[in-house]
C-alpha cells in the first residue's frame, strides 16, 4: 500500500515508519504538521521544522503546514495536509506513531475514515520497554530535544540516547512515574539517524530555551 507518514522527526514516527516499510508498505511521503502552540495536544513542537533535512535523508518529498494548534481546529488543518497528500502522491493510507493516546489515535482515524483512507499505527500499546530495546538494536540515534517532566532536567537536553544511558532514564520513569515512552509529553525527541537513513545528519547548531522543569532544544542539522 502506498502510504503517507504523519511525521514530527522523533522516534515515533520514525520508528513506526521503519515497521511500516518492513511490512511491505511503500512510503511515499512525509507529513509534517508545524504548530504554533508550544502545548499542542496533537503534535510534536520541538525542532519539527527541521524535519525536511530528515526527509532529504530518505529521498522523499515532505508536505508542511503550518496551524494555530488551537485544539479540534488544529485537526481541520491536519485532514487538509492528508488531503493534500491524497491529491499529490496519491497515498492510500496514513503511518502515525501513536503508542496510547485514545485522543490522537481516534481522532486521526476519524480523518482518514472521512477521507475513505487506511490509518496504521504499528506503535499502538506496545511495550515502551520492549520498543526501546528495538530500536536501539537498530541503531537509532535519537536525542532528546524537549523535556518537561519531574525526573527529567536540563541536562537531558541534547543527549543521544544509548544502551547505557537507556537504564538511567528507565530508572528515572520508574521513580518519578512518567512515560517511558514520552506519551504524556514527557519529552520530544529527533532522529539522526535509523536504517532508512542514506546520510546520518550532525548537529551544527543549537538554541536552548526554557524554564521550571519544561525545556526545549532548537537545533541545526546538516548531512554529514
């Protein structure tokens, strides 16, 4: 089937596209949504704009619309992006990286069932400590570029997550009873590099931003 991924840069929709090609799934396209609202129910924030250098990466084209992130509009602009991407590359379904969140998930595919679309979440309700182990496996490179939960500080910001320092942040979601996975906005992530990758990208340039417990990195990438 040819697909279209809703695509933020962090490891879920990386990894969730990774599954869907390896079904057998041709990915046609990426779909990045830009909101203005920092606290957006719907989409990821952090660094998102620097998604087109991700999809340069993987030699695909990428579709980017801005919204308000006013939430339930903030969906109008979404099914416009999907829609968009139906007229253009004539995709036939939607990748998301939803892990367990009713609100996201239903309410992209309540999109896709208007639009008469399939909605795939490869993600939905697995094991945060199990998909972990999978993607470092794989050699994900994935850093942390926003956190906003007890037990996460400042000093996560920029960090690439590996086997070693996996423990740690488990530890932590154990202690302080956040998502392991980041499902509650815990933190935000962007990939550097996973197997579908030609070029792993490098980090040129960052910007921090933040205060109290929430967090954010601003960065620059190239090709390297």
């Amino acid at each position: 089937m040819n697909l279209g991924i809703l695509y933020s840069g962090g490891k879920d929709s990386n990894y969730s596209m990774y599954l869907a090609k390896q079904a057998g799934h041709e990915i046609i396209c990426l779909i990045t949504m830009i909101s203005e609202n920092k606290e957006s129910y719907m989409f990821q924030t952090a660094s998102v704009s620097k998604t087109e250098k991700q999809a340069e990466a993987m030699g695909l084209p990428i579709i980017k619309i801005k919204t308000k992130g006013i939430k339930e509009e903030e969906l109008v602009d979404l099914k416009k992006a999907i829609k968009r991407a139906i007229d253009k590359y004539k995709i036939e379904g939607i990748v998301t990286g939803a892990l367990d969140s009713v609100y996201q998930a239903s309410r992209i595919q309540g999109i896709c069932d208007e639009l008469e679309i399939r909605c795939i979440n490869p993600l939905w309700h697995k094991n945060p400590e199990e998909y972990w182990r999978e993607i470092l496996d794989l050699g994900f490179k994935v850093m942390i570029v926003r956190v906003s939960a007890e037990g996460l500080g400042r000093e996560w910001l920029g960090m690439e997550i590996n086997k070693e320092n996996y423990e740690e942040l488990k530890r932590l979601s154990r202690k302080h009873n956040f998502h392991l996975g980041f499902e509650g906005g815990e933190a935000e992530t962007f990939v550097l590099w996973q197997p579908m990758f030609r070029k792993e990208l490098k980090v040129i340039n960052k910007k921090i931003s933040g205060d109290g417990r929430t967090w954010k990195m601003e960065i620059e990438v190239e090709a390297g």
